[in-house]
C-alpha cells in the first residue's frame, strides 16, 4: 500500500524510542492506494484505498474503490509503479489528469492538483503528528482488530455490475431482516451501486445466530481478571465504543454467546454462483442485540467489497486528524522560526512574516529541535500518570497501550504543559481542549523576535479536521 499524503520534510514521533525523524516528500495528494492482483477489481492497476477529507485528492472527486485507468493519458497497467508515483505527485506543482472507474462510473475524468510545498519547511499538520501524545483525542491512528473471514470466488471482473437485490427465496422475513437489508442497503449504495429487487445484478444473502455458550464458566468469568469488553467504530458516529465483545484470542468459557453474521453475494444472472463472502464470529461476554451489532460492523465487513485484501481477520484504521491552524510553515532546521504562510491564513493577516523567530506561544516555550524533542519526552513520561485505566489501543507505528487522558487529571496536565523544561509551545495545536488549557482562550498569544525586538500578536486560529475510517 502507498501513502500520497505528506509533504516536504514531515516530521514524524517515533513513539517507540521518543526520536523526531524526518522523511522527505514532494507533495500532498491526500490518497492511500494498492497494486491490484485481484481479478475481480482493477487487475494489475491501482486502486484508491483512503481518501483523505479535505484534500486535493478529494477536491478532485476521488473516492476509496476508484480504479486508476490512466495518467496524464498512460494507462498504468503496463507503467512501473516507481513511474505511477512521480506522476500522481505532479511534476512542479502540475495538475494530474487520471481516469477512474468504479461501479457508477467507467473511465471518467479526474483532474488531481497537488499541494506543493517548499522541501525544507514543516507545515502544522506535520507537527500536529510529531506531537500526537499531547491529545491522542485528537491526533491518532487507532488499530482495531475484527474476526472476519473474507473470500472471493472465481475471477469475475466486478467493474460491469450496477444494482443489486436481496435473496428471500424460501426465508421467513422477519423485521430484523429488513433492518440488516436497509443497513446493506445504505453500504451498497455508498459504494455506487443502485439497488433494484426485480432485475439486480448482484444478489446479497444474510445469515446469522446468537447461541448460547455451553461451556461457559461463570465462576472463572468472575474470578478472571481478563478484559470483558472491546473497543469497536461506529462508522457513522466516527467515535469508539465500548461493546460486550471479548477481544480476539480470549479464552472461551469466558464467553456467554456466541454470535456469527455471514454476507454472501452472488451474481444475480445464476445465483448459484458466489462471487464474494465475508462473515464474522464474535465470543459475547452479554446480552446484545444483533441489529445493533450489524449496524456498526456491516460497513467494516463492506470495506473488503469490492476490493478484497484481507481473508482471515481485519484491521481497520480509526484516523482523527484535528488541530487548530494559524497557517505557519515552520524552518525544517530551525524549527521556532518562521519559514513562510499560507496565502490569506490567519498568521499573516495578524502581521507574522516569514523569519520572524518564535519565542513562546500561549506562554510556552519553544525551543530547538532537540529542546522540543527531550522536553517532549519527559512530558509524554512524567503525564502517563494522568492516563485513564480503561482501554488501551495500539496506534499505527506506535505502542500497543496507549490511552485517552482521564478527565479527573485534565488540569492537571496542563499544569505540566505550563512549566517550562517540557517545552510545550506546539500544544497550541490543541488548545481547544480542558487539559491543554484550564482558561478558555479566543485565540493564539505568539512572543516572536523581529530585528531583535521582541514582539507580540494574538492570533484566531481555523479549525483543521481530517477524519476518517479505513482498513490498514
């Protein structure tokens, strides 16, 4: 899989050993995708897994599934992959013209214009990554693991198929039935696909059962000190929530019930040929409604639809990218000043010019590289203290047990922000929240050199937001 979303020089936390890094890129598209070996979607050509809200490629009209035909007129099934990535960064900042299918579309136009942005400068959302630890809230990639099977039948090129209809042949249709067709029904028609019950193209079967656990062990339930629960996605909410599903590898006479939901389609010419399956088999430590259960698993489950990667379990990418921007690129190797701003942006409108050299802002220094780097550190080490007990997750490229801060100890870290050996100046990325700040501010305070005089400006920031749900 590639990532076309950093530019520059992005500065990346290296949360495992506490290091800032650095990694050049040349442009911002705003796009993750993948070779396809499948012949059933996009053989031998990319296809868009991510799109990231906000960016040039979604100003574009990309979305996840798209199938790159061409570019700029070659078509890349027959271009090297190292050939596919210099083209979709443009080439000095020129737009890129692709055509993509999908299934509501074939070979249509898209004109894709990068973000260009000078090699030796850090933009905010570059920081906003290096410095995830001061409100994973908001700043994070989460990992959540699914035990879902996927398979694909045949080589069926699915690109040709339109609409789809359910199987009720010779089945009872209970209301639980409708509720799961109409969450289908919505994924399906996510994904361009227009559902027609008399002529479909692809008919979708359900099945599903919720037993009871014959080997359950209630004394060693109590007695067992594993976890009960797991963290899920509720796509539509974009939030984690917490649901009586044991965790994948627990132990099963920990388990109450046992559900499984199985999705299977077939091509709706002969129905007796499968072209795609998934299904799921959760341990339940209680009770817990099945339609509630599909609701938010049926669009993890259609992520692999059509587009199969995965056949045996699933791990789906919960990315919030949230921070206050005042429109400052900051100097790759002089990191307090000033390196230019975004035309227009907040920055330069409160007078800020390119050299200026940051002192402190909000009332917290900044510091070199190396200051920020080790105040960070002993920051991130002194604050675990004041993380909550309850849930940890693992983050992509980090640790394994991370954890949202408890709201009991909010002052309390931003107490640790203020004190100056931590170097806390980048938390104004965060300053919308109770534990970067204890007094509501209207806007950003920079203490900045100018010619040697200092100088100070407050600033109103813009909301920045780029969330999202995808597979890894």
């Amino acid at each position: 899989m590639k990532r076309l979303y950093h530019t520059t020089l992005l500065v990346i936390l290296a949360l495992c050993s506490f290091a800032l890094t650095m990694q050049a890129q040349k442009a911002y598209v705003g796009l993750e995708y993948q070779l396809s070996y499948n012949d059933n979607w996009g053989a031998n050509r990319p296809v868009i897994l991510t799109v990231y809200p906000n960016s040039p490629a979604a100003q574009a009209g990309l979305r996840g599934g798209d199938i790159i035909e061409a570019i700029n007129g070659r078509e890349t099934h027959t271009m090297p992959e190292e050939e596919m990535i210099r083209l979709l960064q443009g080439e000095g900042g020129a737009s890129v013209d692709l055509l993509v299918s999908n299934f509501a579309y074939h070979r249509v136009e898209r004109h894709l214009k990068p973000m260009a942005q000078p090699a030796d400068a850090l933009t905010e959302r570059d920081i906003a990554r290096a410095f995830g630890m001061y409100s994973l809230e908001d700043e994070s990639d989460i990992l959540i693991s699914y035990p879902i099977s996927t398979g694909t039948e045949g080589k069926t090129d699915l690109i040709n198929y339109e609409t789809f209809g359910f199987v009720r042949t010779n089945k009872q249709h209970t209301n639980r039935d409708a509720l799961i067709e109409q969450q289908l029904t919505e994924a399906l028609q996510a994904l361009g696909l227009t559902y027609d019950q008399k002529n479909p193209d692809l008919l979708i079967d359900t099945y599903y059962s919720i037993t009871e656990n014959s080997t359950y062990d209630a004394a060693a339930t109590r007695r067992s000190a594993a976890v009960q629960t797991s963290l899920r996605i509720d796509p539509k909410a974009h939030k984690l929530v917490e649901l009586p599903i044991l965790p994948m590898g627990s132990d099963k006479t920990l388990a109450r019930f046992y559900l499984k939901f199985g999705i299977t389609i077939y091509s709706g010419v002969n129905e007796h040929k499968m072209l795609w399956t998934s299904e799921a088999e959760e341990l339940l430590s209680d009770d817990y409604t099945l339609t509630d259960y599909t609701a938010m698993t049926v669009p993890v489950m259609l992520m692999q639809f059509p587009f199969t990667r995965y056949f045996n379990s699933l791990v789906v990418r919960f990315a919030t990218h949230r921070h206050l921007s005042l429109g400052i690129n900051y100097q790759a190797k002089n990191i307090s000043t000033i390196h230019s701003l975004s035309l227009h942006s907040p920055a330069a409108e409160a007078g800020l010019r390119a050299g200026d050299e940051i002192v402190a802002i909000n009332g917290r220094p900044l510091g070199s590289a190396d200051e920020l780097s080790k105040g960070y550190l002993a920051f991130v080490k002194k604050s675990m203290a004041c993380r909550t007990h309850e849930h940890p997750f693992a983050i992509k490229d980090g640790p394994t047990n991370c954890r949202y801060w408890d709201s009991e100890d909010y002052a309390r870290v931003a107490k640790l922000l203020d004190k100056d050996k931590y170097f806390g100046g980048f938390s104004y990325l965060f300053a919308f929240n109770p534990w970067i700040t204890t007094t509501p501010r209207t806007g950003v305070t920079i203490d900045y050199l100018r010619d040697g005089v200092m100088q100070r400006v407050v600033v109103e920031p813009k909301l920045q937001e780029s969330c999202y749900v995808t597979l890894e």
